[in-house]
C-alpha cells in the first residue's frame, strides 16, 4: 500500500511541476549515424552551405556529412562520388531543396520516384556526362540525403567503370619498344 502511494505521489508530483513550468518543453534531439547532434532547422525549408564539399551538389546547412559513408573517386575524365549527409528536416523539405538548389546548380531533372512506404524519395539528374541522384529519406527524426554522381554513360549502361590502372597498348607496331604506358580509361574510348 505505501508503494502504490509513494509511487502515485511522484505521478502527482511530476505532473503539476510539468503543468507550472514556463518553458516550453524541447523537441527531440536525433542523432547521426556516427552519434552527432543534430540540431531542428530554424524557419521554413532548407538553405544551401556555401561551404558543401562538392561544390556542384550543394549540402543543406544543418546537415553532417557522414564519413564512414562519403567517399570521391576520380581520374581527371570521371568523378564518382558517394556522400550521405544526415539533419533533421521533413521528406518535403529534402524534395524541395533538392530540386531547387540542384537545378540552380545546372543540373537538369531526369525522374522522380516515390515511395511512400520506406518514406523516401529519389530525384535523378543529369549535368553534361554526369548523373547525380538524389535518395532522401526520414527515419524517426533523422533525415538522410544520399548523393551519388557518376559518369552517364556508365550508368546508362551498367557497365563498370573503368580499370583506371595503368597497362601497355599497342600503338599500332609489333615491337615491344613502341608501346606506351595509357590510362585503360583513354584507351576504352577509341
């Protein structure tokens, strides 16, 4: 009997100290995947950050790069690029800021694609030879921005890309001397 009193008390209690408080109570604070702090958004929608890491693909300020999952490969021709990003922010924002702010970079929308059951969205587009695509979801109060760019014709093909390592091509003569040391990528493009 003095447990279940004790215990109604603190109920009691916790309420009417809850009901009095003059501030207002927080919003949950998410957290990254690698367990950083994501601060709500203040005002409507989101804003580039002049400082993105790449600079075509502008990254909403607020939002963290997640190192473990962002990563460039280039060869001076091609650049693939896997960035996630991670804030918090609603799935319309994310589709907002990405078709405003991409096209304002001279990326041109190729599709949409939605699905309102894993709660995400992905804009593709296209800028010269390069593809990006745009995968935004929202799980609990986390919202993600997957950024994937690379080569147009590898995509639209589903072809690897190419072995950037260096190996002898023949320049047209059957001595050995005559050939040269080209990037395989140089060479594929004959």
């Amino acid at each position: 009997m003095k447990h279940i009193f004790t215990t109604a008390l603190s109920i009691t209690l916790m309420l009417c100290l809850t009901a009095c408080s003059t501030q207002p109570i927080s919003s949950f604070t998410g957290y990254s995947d690698n367990w950083k702090t994501l601060e709500k958004q203040h005002g409507p929608g989101l804003i580039a950050d002049p400082a993105s890491p790449i600079p075509d693909v502008p990254a909403p300020i607020g939002f963290k790069p997640i190192p473990e999952h962002c990563n460039v490969v280039t060869d001076g021709y091609y650049r693939v690029v896997n960035h996630l990003y991670q804030g918090k922010a609603n799935l319309a924002e994310m589709v907002q800021y990405a078709k405003t702010y991409m096209e304002a970079e001279g990326w041109q929308p190729i599709d949409r694609i939605d699905d309102l059951a894993s709660n995400t969205s992905v804009i593709n587009f296209r800028k010269g030879a390069e593809n990006l695509s745009v995968r935004m979801t929202k799980r609990f109060a986390v919202a993600s921005m997957y950024i994937t760019i690379e080569p147009q014709n590898t995509a639209a093909m589903g072809t690897p890309l190419p072995d950037l390592s260096t190996q002898p091509v023949k320049t047209g003569s059957n001595n050995q001397n005559d050939q040269q040391i080209l990037p395989q990528a140089v060479t594929n493009n004959q």
